[in-house]
C-alpha cells in the first residue's frame, strides 16, 4: 500500500487520510475482496473510491462492486463478513464479461481506502 493525498480536507472541514490499496506484480486477476482494519481511536473508515482501479483496464468488461462495508455496515451488497466489523473498511469488486481478468504481471491501484 502507499499513501496519498495526506491531509484532504472535505468542505466541510474534515481531514481524511487517503490511502492508495495497489497491487504489484501479481498474477492475472478479475477481482479483489479486501478488509483493512484501523485503530478507530486514531482513524475512522469512511469510503472505498475505485476510481482508476487496474479492473477497468480488462477489455470488454464491466466493473462491478459486489460489497462494501465501513466501519460494520453493508453500504452496498449484504451483509458484511464477521471480519468487517467495526474499526474496518471491506471492498469486493470485480469485472464482468469480456476478456476476464488483467494481464500478467498485475500493477496498479485497486482502490483508495478513505478514513476520518
């Protein structure tokens, strides 16, 4: 992982760390579910943005989120996983149709994980 964008401010006034989730030289893939804990008395997960995620780049397909779950709850698909409870941030995306899965060797962003 690396870290971006250190000190966001919403317009509100928020500060949100961004943290760049990437993938490097991996094998083929066609999706990617993941959890990442944080100590939630020093950060609070807030969002998982795909924007320029390395699954946009399988020809022919379309990209899907299949599960997103902050801090314990399911903000898209059902319900979250035991492991995503409170303190995480778990995404579950994948490409549907076309030629499959990415092409070997696999680098780049899989999302940006953001925390209050």
């Amino acid at each position: 992982m690396s870290v971006t964008d250190v000190s966001t401010q919403t317009p509100g006034g928020q500060v949100q760390l961004r943290v760049a989730v990437e993938i490097a030289n991996s094998s083929a893939i066609n999706g990617f579910d993941i959890i990442l804990t944080a100590n939630s008395a020093v950060l609070k997960p807030f969002d998982a943005d795909i924007s320029g995620t390395v699954l946009t780049t399988i020809s022919g397909s379309t990209l899907q989120i299949l599960r997103k779950c902050i801090d314990g709850l399911p903000k898209v698909g059902g319900s979250c996983p035991a492991q995503a409870g409170a303190g995480t941030l778990e995404l579950a995306a994948s490409a549907q149709g076309g030629v499959g899965v990415t092409t070997a060797p696999t680098f780049g962003l899989l999302f940006t994980a953001v925390f209050n």
